[in-house]
C-alpha cells in the first residue's frame, strides 16, 4: 500500500510540475483538404500539418517539423497524406500516413514543388513546379510516383492548381497568374479555369469572363466547384460541365472565400474564409463554420533575448565625440567609448522601430523617430542628475523618454537634425515639409515646402540648409534655403539626373554632393562658397587649404582646452588685464564683433550652380556616401559592389586611395579626426587618419529583448504605413486603407510564423488591386542547390538507366570532353545506379560545380564522363538561348531569309546591350525585323530602345567609291533602324516592356501582334522593414497620350489579337509568330 501511495503521490507531483495544456481555438488555418470520405479535414496551422473530424473538434498534430509544412492531399483511398514543406530552403512534395508518422522525401529540386492531387488511373502524385523555366517563366504540370523515383510530365501545359475527375478522364486546372491574393482584377493574365479531356486530347475554357476564378474541384461526374469573383466578392460557385450552368454556393460580402478543396466523392467542400474554415454539404446545399481547438504550445518563445555584439544599423557620435548611440534590432542603445566596460546601456525599451538619431549640442538629450503605436513620431531621451551633478547619457541608469511630436498630429514628423544653435530641431513633417521648431515646441516655421524633400544638412553655423529634392520630371536636385523660411530654395546643381546627399565642410567654406554622370557612374561635385576663392589658382588653393586646415586645429585646440582642469581639479581660470582705456574697449568690443562675424557661412549665390567642380573616373559605380574633411580638401566616400570600400580622393582629383575594405556606410568624424562608420556586420569601425592606423571595431555587448507577436505587429504598422504614405494612388485604387489597416491588424495577431504573417501581408496588398507590390525575405535553414546536366530524358523508355531525347545546345552534356547524345543511356551517377524509380535529382544536389562521373551505354558499350554540373539560373539563361535560337531559325525558314528576329529579355542595360549588338548582327542586311517582348517583365530601358527607332533619319552620307549611302554609327547614341518593323507581346509582357509597346503605337512604329499585355506599369521602390525584410511600393504611375489613360489595370492592346491556347503550349507551337512572319511579308510586298 505504501508503494501505491508513493506512486500516486510522485504522479501528482508531476501534474502538479506538468500541467497540461491549454485547448486553444484554432484561427487563420490554411490550406485545408478533406477526405475521400468527407470525414475527416488536414490543414495547415502554425507552420504544421494538423486533422480534425470534418464537423470540427479538437485537432490532432501530424507533423512537429519547424519548416512549414502546407497543401496537403490525401490520396484516393485516404491512407496517405503528400503535403509540400519547406525543409531544405525550397518546397518539395513529401508523402505520410494519414495517421502521421516519418515523412519520405519525394522530389529534390531547389525549385519550388507543390502537389495537388492523386490521379487515381496511374496512382502518382500531380505536382506543379517551375523546375523547366525558360524564356516562357511558367508553372507546369508534374507527376511522380508514391515510392519516389524520377518524375515526369502529367501535362507540359502552365497551371497552378487543379484536380481531377474520379475516372481520370477530366482534368481542370487554373491558368494565369500565380498571385491567388490580388483582388478585383480584371487583367489579361488573371486566373481563370480551363479543362481538358484525356481521351478526346482537347482543352475546354469554362470562365472566359474577365475576371478572377480559380482552385476547381470535381464533385460529381459532371460537376465542378470553385472560387469566383463574380460580384465583387470571391465567393463559392459551381458549375455543370455539359450545360455550363452556374449557381452561386456562398454569399459571402468583403473578405471572401480563399482556398478550396472537394472530397473524393463530391459531397463535402471545404473551403478559407478570412480567419475561419467552413464546411459546405453539397447534398444539402448549406455550409456552416468547422469549429476547431487544439492542445497545441506555441511553436518558439513569445519572448526573445539576445546578447548582440553586432548588427548596428545607424549610430550617431555626440558632440563631444565621448559616446556613441546607435540603433540595434529597432531599440537605441548609448556606449561611452573610453568605458572599459563593454556593455552597453538600452535607451529604449519596447517593440517598436526607432531611427534617425541626433544629439543636443550639449550631448544630454538625443533624439530619435519612432514609429510607436503605428504612426511615424519624435522622441527625446533625457540624460539624467546625480547629486545635483549632470550625468551622460551613458551613465544614466533611468533614462527618461518623452514625445516630442504633438499628440494628434495629422501628418508624421519624422528624420529629427539638431541645429548648432541648441535650441532648434529640424525634421520632416510628412513627405515634403522641411520644418524647424524650438526645443520646447513653442516656436514652428516652415523652411521649405513641396511633394517630397531628400537628405538635408544644416550648415556649420545653423543658417542655411542644403537639401535633395525629385521634382515633377524625377529629376533630383540639390537646393539652398535659409533657414529663416523666408526665401524661396535655390537649385544649385541644375542637372538632368540625380543629385543627392548633400553636405558640408566643416569650416563651411565648401559644399558637396553625388551626381549621376556620364555612363550611369556616380561622380562627386564641389563648390567653394565664395567667388574669391573658386577664382584662385592651384597653387593658391594649395595654400588656402593649409591656412584652413591650421585654422580648424585651433578651434578643435580651443573647443579641448575649454573643459581641461588644473592639478586640483578645478577649472583652471587665466587672469584677465581689464581694459584701461575707452579706446581698448572699443578695440576688444571691435575684435569680438569680427571674431563672431568670421565663423558664419558666407556665400555668394549668384553663379554658385556654375562654379561646380566635378570628381569623376571614380571606382566601381561611384560613390554612394560622402564626406568632407574639415577644411575641405580631402573627399571621402564609400563604393558598393566588387570593389566596396571606403575612399578618398583630394579636391583636385588626386591621391585616390582605398583605406577600407569591405562594406562602409554613415561616415562620421570622430575624436582627433578618426573616422567612424559601419562596417561588415553591422559593426562600428573607426580608422585613424593619422600615419598607417589600422580600422578598429567599437566593441560593446548589448542585451536586447522582445516579444515575437509585437515584432509582428511592428512589421504590419511599418508595412501598411509604408504604403499608407508612398502609394502612387492616394486614393488606394478606390480601397478603404484605413478600415483595411483595421481588419488585417486583426488577422496579424492570429499569426505565429513568418509563412503566416506573409500571407496576411499580401492579403492585405491584394485589396489594392495593383502590381510591384510584395514582401521578400531571406529564408533560413538549409537550401538545395540541384545541379543540372542539360538533358532531358525519355518518359517512356523503361529498360535499365535513363534514356536521353534531349541534349540542350551548350550546355555540361553538349561540351567536346563530355558530349553526351540523344539516344545514350545513363545507368549510373557516381556510382549511384540510375533508372525511373531513382530520382537523378537527389544525387545532383550540391553538385553545382563539382565534377561528376557519368556512366554511359552508347551503341552497346559502356563509355563513362565526367561533367560538371551546372546552377539554375545557369540553366534558365541556357534555355532561354536555345528557345530564342529556335524561334531565329523558325522565322529564317518561314521568311526565306528576309527577316530578322530579336528578343527582348528585360529591359535593363544586360538585354539592352543584347539587342543593339544582335540589331546589328543579326539585322542589317535584312528587310524587316520582328521584336519580340513576350514574357519580359520589365526593367527601365524602354527609351532607350526607342532611340534606335526614332527619330527618323535627318541626312545621309556617302564615301566616293561606296555604291551607296548611310549615316555614321558613331553620330549616333545607339545603332539605328529604320526598316519595317513588327512588335509581338503578350499577357506575361509587364511594365516597362508595356511601355514600350504603347509607345510603339502611339509613334506607329509598326503593327503589334499577340494579346493585351500584363496590365502592371507602375514605378516602384521600396524600403527595408526592422527585420530585414524588403517591401516594394508602388511610388509613381504612367498615363498614355494622348488619352491620359492609366497603364495600371490598362494593359497595351495589339492592333492583331493572337491567342496562345494550351493547345499550342502543348505541342509548343506559336500562332503569334507565324501571324506575326504572315504580316510583315505582305507590308513588305506592298512597298
């Protein structure tokens, strides 16, 4: 009995210790799937796969991997579940019991895979995956076995979600676009639902209307159901195959339906609405909500704590150059840097982002933006007393914070600049006001006033600013202003193309900026203030220089001498002779006035814009940070790229020379003119200017700590602010932004992983109705990289090994050492036997680059190679020549050799570059040309390719013993052609390759053939979130002459519509093409 009781007891105790846990209800569940038998639902929920009975309950966890694990599919006979996840950086399918157990691996590409649905006549896996990218950038249809091996292709037409019919007969898939968020568009690539017949071989659109319907499921023989937008609302709907009825299953208003799944015999539909999962009983024809709860822990700590020695993102050196402030992960954190002590004291305490610091003159009080509780503000951090003796910011234990911005301000106050004056700050109110207002808020001016306001800089003695501005032509130009406001800004750069970063000497007698010059490279240019001095000679500059600099040592002496103590450590005091004389004290009163008169910025502003000085042939692309030494002859300035550094260069061009290697950014002068900035890391660096020093890391250790939800939270308030002050639109293409903040605010709060949080961001976007909009970050973790031969094989081939149809041109298997060729077979891999129920993909990961062996047959003997196998983006280049040397070849021989063909990848300098050579090469001696953009998604050449078409030619010139005459290639920017022409594009032709197809029209260059393009021209930039993250905004749109019609949502029509049917993607046939080739000959018979 005691033994009982001792058991009883020690199992209390663990309860006690253990106590269970908590039943949670389950919201924002994703992805759901039903069962055959309509019993039983698997879903996605915090990144794992979990089930519950269809009529709700409590959920039962199938999957415990950190990776997310999503799109599950059960199979025919509901025993097995293939779900795609996320484990080694990319999705790939994998297949379980229905029951959960270990997961097997089934594809190993580092291309997305994910699985759809189980074709009950070869029981494989359908899949679609973009693994075969081309120049066609498309989805397409795969298939694989259960138990692994190679796939293959279930139809090589593009698609991104489908199912089939119980007999296999019926296939319906989406086709259009993959971004299932975007609502209420009408574009020519939206999703629609096509079908095709396996035994006829023919293809069926069931939604041809202009608008977005998708995620088709069979629930009968003869019927399907999907989502559609038809109302405005994405909603329920089915529809007969044979009659085309259609009736509307759910009515829902606002946020709509998301994802959709059927079970296998057509009586259940499960379907996402906004944080919920509904059931729909096809027999009865109503749905009601799953309620769902589960036993679940949250999948990583709430709270976070980290201990940082790195990862400053901006810092700000005080006055005295004694402390350093600097901003890690979001929070400001203050280090004395002559403190032994490495640790360093956290100014701020929350979840929120804050930015842009700057100090009081008198190094107590540090401002900064935060954009707490949503909405952009100014803060202040107040040093702290002792005993009636002032302490730094660094050895204050409770740092006060307080808000400098007035509460209930309409407009962001943000990018805080202490004045050298003390008591003033300037900032920016909103996107253009550049405002000053005293320390204690009573006092407000405007300096200058405008849609927009860049970098901007108060001069030494707090009189003036230099600012950068965009104006109208986004054309930026650096401008000075006084700071009083009351004189307009005068443009002092005055050149067509960017200008940015202004900033001033020391001693306020020079000023500087970056300038976009000759051939795109950045290039510094200078002015001296005054007139006297731009007017002096080398020689007298040199010495002007010296007599600065010795000038700036002796304020730098007389600022140190100012706070030195005797030996008894009081401040020592010098004896002062009182004036004896009227005469003397008019002389010193005299000396002061001068004294005071002689360190105020004076500058002649008449002609400043042509005094500049220009520093160009500079490394890399030029500089992107600059600054001055204190007497202004000496540049300093950091490079990106190969050859990323820090620099300098005198005023005269001269002494260029890299003091830095490594990335460099926010260059500060610190204490006896060591220079500080950020470097590799995110760590604080100071060089020594004086003799050979070396860089040297400002060590700290920084305890940082916070909450993952209200990380999340930050994230949203910073995401949706961004757009809520950047969009093009300000009315949001007619949404709600501001009620949209407040239902998505909602929704983020029901997501625990960064997969989660995504999908409500680009739910969010999707309300917007608008293109170049997304949220991108680096995964973690693991990521294949698949290797690639340049082959393809022989589906049908099933004796031993892999049999190769296809050698890729120039590709590792079409080189002289290794030339493989069609017919040969692989039977082994390093020594790894090959065949169909082996996948080659799985022994090709981390291959990229490595020599491989390759055992061959060829004509009955054994023959072995060594190949190294190439990365994707090698292989996506690799078959996006061979398709345009295909299509080349096809237009030579359908043209009899009287046209020309030329593809435009993307419009950027690379494609660019591309063209004009093979304008030449390829054109010249041709009557017309075809100029193919299809499938380019843009870039920002387009005017530049129009200037090898326009203007007409003005002359002509001719050698005595030519036979006929031309223009000089060299007269001109770029190669010229003026011949016929024929511009082919299509759905997948996007933003600037819009561009230039309306312009081609309005200038009627020539006649576009194919079908409306993508509908998506909108210039967009973007900003980095807390995290890292990359968010794209759409900052300025595109009208049509002479129409002003918007190109957002208004896609460029061809003169000659020509459908590219799946039929045709198929049988890769191209009826845009050969219209196109039919076309151009008959315009050419005609002249």
């Amino acid at each position: 009995m005691r033994k009982i009781a001792f058991w009883w007891a020690f199992g209390l105790c663990l309860l006690l210790a253990h106590p269970a846990q908590a039943s949670v209800e389950v919201k924002f569940a994703r992805h759901p799937a039903v069962s055959p038998d309509g019993s039983k639902v698997v879903f996605s929920w915090r990144g794992d796969l979990w089930v519950v009975a269809s009529h709700g309950g409590t959920a039962r966890k199938l999957t415990t991997h950190k990776a997310f694990d999503h799109h599950p599919v059960w199979s025919p006979d509901g025993k097995w579940i293939a779900f795609a996840s996320r484990r080694f950086g990319n999705d790939d399918v994998y297949v379980m019991r229905a029951t959960g157990g270990l997961p097997k691996r089934l594809t190993y590409h580092s291309r997305p895979d994910t699985p759809l649905f189980w074709d009950p006549v070869t029981k494989k896996i359908v899949f679609y995956s973009t693994r075969v990218l081309g120049a066609l950038w498309r989805r397409y249809f795969f298939q694989i076995s259960p138990k692994g091996g190679m796939p293959t292709y279930f139809l090589p037409v593009q698609g991104v979600s489908g199912d089939i019919s119980a007999d296999g007969r019926f296939f319906v898939y989406t086709r259009g676009s993959r971004r299932w968020w975007r609502k209420h568009n009408t574009n020519p690539y939206h999703r629609n639902v096509w079908m095709y017949d396996r035994t006829k071989k023919s293809y069926t659109s069931l939604t041809p209307e202009k608008m977005t319907n998708d995620y088709p499921n069979f629930i009968g023989k003869d019927t399907i159901v999907y989502r559609s937008e038809k109302g405005g609302t994405f909603n329920l709907w089915s529809m007969h195959l044979k009659s085309k009825a259609r009736r509307q299953l759910t009515h829902f208003k606002g946020h709509g339906v998301r994802y959709v799944r059927a079970s296998r015999d057509g009586k259940v539909v499960v379907f996402s609405q906004w944080d919920k999962l509904f059931k729909y009983h096809v027999d009865l024809g109503k749905f009601a909500e799953i309620n769902i709860k589960a036993t679940a822990d949250v999948p990583r700590n709430v709270f976070m704590r980290k201990i940082l020695r790195r990862g400053v993102s901006e810092f700000a050196l005080s006055p005295n150059k004694k402390e350093v402030a600097f901003v890690l992960r979001g929070d400001v954190y203050v280090k004395s840097l002559k403190d032994p002590v490495k640790w360093a004291r956290r100014v701020t305490h929350n979840d929120w982002r804050e930015q842009h610091l700057t100090w009081s003159s008198d190094g107590r009080t540090l401002a900064f933006t935060s954009n707490k509780g949503g909405d952009k503000a100014i803060y202040f951090a107040h040093a702290g007393m002792r005993k009636k003796k002032k302490l730094s910011l660094s050895k204050t234990f409770r740092i006060k914070i307080t808000r400098w911005t007035p509460k209930g301000n309409k407009k962001i106050e943000h990018r805080p600049d202490w004045s050298p004056k003390k008591n003033e700050i300037a900032f920016v109110r909103g996107n253009g006001e550049l405002v000053v207002r005293s320390v204690d808020g009573k006092k407000e001016r405007v300096v200058t006033k405008d849609w927009n306001i860049g970098a901007f800089q108060w001069s030494p003695d707090g009189r003036w600013f230099l600012f950068s501005r965009t104006d109208y032509q986004s054309n930026d130009d650096i401008f000075l202003v006084h700071a009083s406001g009351k004189k307009p800004a005068l443009n002092i750069s005055r050149f067509p193309d960017t200008d940015v970063r202004p900033v001033w000497s020391a001693n306020g007698k020079m000023m500087a900026y970056l300038s976009n010059g000759v051939f795109d490279r950045m290039q510094i240019r200078y002015a001296f203030l005054r007139s006297v001095d731009h007017e002096k000679s080398c020689e007298e500059l040199i010495r002007t220089f010296k007599r600065w600099k010795k000038a700036s040592k002796r304020r730098k002496g007389k600022r140190g001498k100012k706070g030195k103590k005797g030996k008894k450590g009081k401040r020592s005091k010098k004896t002062k002779k009182a004036p004896t004389t009227q005469k003397a004290k008019k002389d010193k009163a005299h000396k002061k006035g001068k004294k005071k008169r002689r360190h105020l910025v004076r500058i002649d502003k008449k002609g400043l814009a042509f005094r500049l000085r220009s520093l160009t042939g500079l490394p890399g692309s030029g500089p992107n940070q600059l600054l001055l030494s204190a007497d202004g002859s000496t540049f300093y300035f950091t490079v990106r790229g190969k050859l990323k550094g820090l620099y300098r260069i005198g005023w005269d061009g001269k002494g260029l020379r890299r003091l830095y290697k490594g990335p460099a950014s926010q260059l500060q002068w610190g204490a006896k003119g060591a220079l500080y900035f950020i470097g590799k890391g995110g760590t604080i660096v100071a060089l020594g200017m004086r003799g050979k020093a070396r860089p040297k890391p400002v060590r700290f250790v920084a305890e940082w700590s916070g909450r993952r939800d209200m990380a999340r939270l930050q994230l949203f308030e910073e995401a949706w602010g961004i757009i809520n002050h950047g969009f093009y639109d300000p009315t949001f293409h007619g949404a709600n932004w501001a009620k949209i903040r407040a239902d998505y605010r909602h929704l983020i709060k029901q997501t625990v992983t960064r997969d989660g949080f995504d999908d409500v961001i680009f739910m969010m976007l999707g309300e917007l109705n608008a293109s170049h909009l997304g949220i991108y970050h680096r995964k973690k973790g693991p990521k294949s990289r698949t290797g690639e031969l340049g082959v393809r094989f022989d589906a049908s081939y099933k004796g031993k090994g892999l049999k190769i149809a296809y050698v890729r041109p120039k590709s590792p298997a079409a080189r002289r050492r290794s030339l493989l060729k069609k017919g040969d077979v692989l039977l082994a891999l390093n020594g790894q036997p090959l065949g169909q129920d082996v996948n080659l993909y799985k022994y090709l990961d981390w291959k990229v680059g490595r020599k491989v062996e390759l055992k061959i047959s060829r004509e009955g003997k054994t023959r072995f190679f060594y190949i190294r196998p190439i990365g994707f983006r090698h292989t996506y280049q690799q078959r996006y020549n061979a398709w345009v040397d295909a299509v080349r070849d096809q237009v030579k021989t359908l043209s009899k050799g009287t046209l020309a063909y030329l593809h435009i990848q993307s419009m950027n300098m690379k494609s660019l570059d591309r063209f004009e050579r093979e304008l030449y090469a390829h054109a010249h001696d041709k009557k017309g040309l075809i100029i193919d953009v299809r499938n380019n998604g843009g870039g920002w050449t387009a005017d530049r390719l129009l200037s090898m078409f326009l203007p007409k030619a003005h002359a002509v010139t001719r050698y005595r013993h030519a036979k006929r005459g031309g223009y000089p290639v060299s007269r001109r920017p770029y190669y010229y052609w003026h011949k016929p022409i024929i511009l082919l594009c299509n759905e997948r032709s996007g933003s600037n390759a819009e561009i230039f197809t309306h312009a081609v029209k309005l200038h009627k260059l020539g006649t576009v053939v194919g079908m409306p393009t993508a509908g998506a021209v909108i210039s967009t930039g973007g900003a980095r979130l807390l995290d890292g993250s990359w968010f794209r905004l759409p900052l300025r749109g595109w009208w049509t002459l002479p129409k002003r019609k918007n190109m957002e949502n208004g896609p460029a029509v061809p003169h000659v519509l020509v459908p590219i049917l799946p039929t045709d993607e198929q049988f890769r046939r191209d009826p845009q093409l050969k219209r196109a080739i039919k076309i151009l000959l008959s315009q050419l018979k005609k002249k």
